[in-house]
C-alpha cells in the first residue's frame, strides 16, 4: 500500500462560508485530503468558518495571526475604493509578513523533513512571490506552487470599462515581473501549477519545464444535485451569474438579447447585484424588455442553483475572466455556457458544449452574441445533446475529488516516485 504524501498546504485565503479565492483554496485543501497527510496552514480571520466545519485546530489546521499589518492593508484598500489589480497589490505586502510567520512556526519542522512538499495554494495570483520556496529547496523540501492565475490583459476597445473599474496599476502590471523574489521563488520552486495558459505565457522560457496546466477551478459534487430541462421548446430561459461591474458584460447582454426578449422567444434570469444594477434597470425599461429580465440580486450560494437549474443557457459575456468557476457550475447542472472566448472560459468551453463569442469591439460582442442566441431559438433541439456532454466533462475533469487526483500526479513527481514531467490535466480518466 502506498504511503500518503505529507503536505504542509499554505492557503492564506482558505474559508468555506466565502466565495471566489478562498473557496478555492479551501475546497481544493480539503480535497486533496483524500489522496495526501494534510495540514492546512491559513490566516486567523478564516479559523471560526474553518472550526464551523469539523476541521481540529492543531491537528488538522493551523491559524496564523498576521493582522497586524494585513487589517491595516486592508483598511487602506477598502477606504481607497481601489480596483482588482491595485487591491491584489497591496494586499502582496502583508502577504509577506504572513509567510514570515508561518515560517517561525512550521520552518523548524520543514527543515527536519516532517513534511514531504510543501504546497502555496493561495494567493493564486503570479504577482504575489513566496520567500519560503527558496528555504524549502535549501531544506531539501520541493515547493510547489499554485494554481497561479491572472492578468489577463484587458481587451482592446474596453479602456472606459478599465477606468470604471479603477484598473490604473494594470495599465504597468508587468512591472511585477521585475520585483525582486520573483525569479527566486520560480527556481526555487520544483513544480509551477499553472491555472491558465495566459499565466503560462508569463512564466520565463527557461522555467517552463515545471509549469504544469490546470484551470484552477473545480465544483463540488454534493453541491450540485439539479439538472436542467433541456426540452427543447421555446421560450429560451438565460441566466447570468455575477457581480453587476462593466467587464462582466449584463449591458451587453440586455442590448444583444433585446429582440429575443420583446418577442417572448427568452427570459433571463440576472443574478448578482453591483454598481450596474440601476443602469441595468433602466436599460431593461428602455428596451421595453422589463418583463422578460427578473433581477434576483444577491443570493446566497446555496440558492444560485435552484434559479440557475431553470435555465437553459448561461448567457456569461464578460470580457475579463480569470477562471471562471461560473462557467463549471453552470454546465454542472446541464445548463449549456454562452460566453465570450477569451480568458479562463473561452479555455474551459469547447465547442462541443457551448458557445463562444469571438473578442472584439462592444458592438462585436453584443452583434456576434444576438446572432448566437437568434440561432440557438431558431433550433433549440441540440440543447440536451451538448448540456449532457458538458456535465460528464464536469464531473470526469472538473470536480475537487478529480482535481485532487490531478495534484497528487504532481507531488509524486517532485518527489521521484514517477520520473516523468505528468500531464496532469489533457490525460485525466
């Protein structure tokens, strides 16, 4: 029988009860659970949703008590109203102070070879440099890294949407590439997991032989039990998942599905709530299509997939994803993507099940999109053919359970039980 790994798992961002990148790193902690000895090393504020969960402190996790400087990073950036990228920025600097805790409590036992890999999970962003991946080589211990994801450009003829977004860093966001510590963690670490094939560009030639591709991604099967009725009959039901910001695209889609809306052939479903939410009121009067969009605003999780199950199409035009775990969930529950093809879902959706609207203008976008949708309502019958197959590739690639299996192929290569570089993702059975 083989002998579980053991893992130290860094996840500064790991907490069930929220969404987006502590999800992530929770949910992929606990699952690789099932295939490693893990004990999971995260920042205080997620320890009570943690301890909510059934996890033993000291056993099972460790909490580290960094706010000292994160709360005032975060303070600052709350009070600044700053964008994603400039947020993700300062942020980087109690990061920092937080891997330095962590290594006074866990370096002597790294150093001591009580762990076999050590794993940063989160921060999955590629700005953000580890100091303990060169102390783990030193130690003898491989350190892996990942999945890393984001910066993806923005796209050409979105600069008002930048601006609303108060994006200003990314417009030098490849600055980071000279901060200091980033070539150090690249070669001290002896795996790269890379969550897109755009982070996978930004990575020097010269290390790309421990970048491994895997969208960072994954759902959580007893989550979603729904299925949708693709029946095959109009009218069409749409459904968008997300916050109300302007790169996510709701105006665009209310403007490309205005005449499938008038005509009763769709209604849409809005969930999510944001600055956009009044102009997207306004703008479904205007068009006169009030009576076809329900704005839902912010649901709880776990309500998402009763209205989502209703729908036919996740109608997803944002401009500027970096995974896209909406899309996965989507078509988890057999709800066929319509989504732009750029960025994480334009990686995550083929055309075998769903649709991808090419990047473009504005008006590219919102054209290509309501000729996308006036020909599904023309002949909608193909619907449950290709929802059945986005669900079985959900569930043979994409849940936590499958993600695990794809991470283990990593540690037992960094540490010489298989002697070839895996490919984690494209040969996953």
């Amino acid at each position: 029988m083989n002998k579980k790994p053991k893992v130290l798992v860094i996840a500064e961002a790991a907490n069930p009860e929220w969404v987006s990148v502590p999800l992530v790193g929770w949910s992929l902690a606990q699952a690789l659970r099932t295939v490693a000895d893990v004990h999971l090393v995260t920042q205080i504020r997620n320890r009570e949703a943690i301890l909510r969960a059934g996890l033993v402190e000291g056993r099972d996790f460790t909490a580290i008590d960094s706010e000292a400087v994160a709360r005032p990073m975060w303070n600052l950036a709350k009070a600044l109203r700053m964008g994603w990228t400039m947020g993700t920025a300062i942020s980087a600097v109690s990061y920092g102070y937080f891997e330095h805790l962590v290594w006074q409590r866990f370096g002597a036992a790294i150093r001591g070879g009580a762990y076999d890999v050590v794993h940063r999970i989160t921060p999955l962003t590629p700005t953000t440099n580890s100091s303990i991946a060169a102390k783990c080589a030193r130690a003898g211990v491989p350190f892996v890294a990942g999945p890393l994801n984001g910066g993806v450009p923005w796209p050409r003829g979105f600069d008002s949407e930048r601006r609303r977004e108060r994006e200003w860093l990314s417009y030098v966001r490849s600055a980071y590439k000279l901060l200091p510590g980033r070539d150090r963690m690249l070669r001290a670490s002896a795996a790269i997991i890379v969550g897109s094939r755009h982070t996978e560009s930004e990575i020097p030639a010269h290390y790309r032989d421990k970048c491994l591709y895997l969208p960072e991604n994954a759902i959580d099967s007893t989550r979603f039990n729904l299925v949708a009725a693709q029946d095959g009959t109009l009218p069409l039901r749409g459904c968008f998942i997300g916050r109300l910001v302007p790169y996510k695209g709701p105006d665009m889609l209310i403007e490309a599905a205005a005449p499938l809306l008038r005509d009763g052939r769709l209604h849409l479903d809005i969930i999510g709530d944001g600055p956009l939410m009044p102009d997207l009121v306004a703008l479904a009067a205007r068009e006169g299509v009030a009576g076809a969009v329900t704005f839902h605003g912010w649901l709880a999780h776990s309500a998402v997939q009763s209205v989502a199950a209703q729908a036919h199409l996740l109608t997803f035009p944002s401009i500027r994803e970096f995974g896209g775990g909406v899309v996965l969930e989507a078509m988890a529950l057999g709800v066929v993507p319509v989504i732009v093809d750029y960025a994480g879902p334009g990686e995550l959706v083929s055309d075998d099940i769903g649709y991808k609207i090419p990047i473009g203008s504005r008006s590219e976008i919102i054209g290509h999109l309501r000729n996308t949708l006036e020909s599904i309502a023309e002949n909608p019958t193909g619907l449950a053919a290709m929802a059945e197959r986005a669900r079985a590739t959900v569930n043979r690639q994409f849940t936590w359970e499958a993600k695990a299996r794809q991470v283990l192929r990593v540690y037992d290569w960094v540490t010489g039980k298989t002697p070839n570089r895996p490919d984690i993702f494209d040969t996953v059975e």
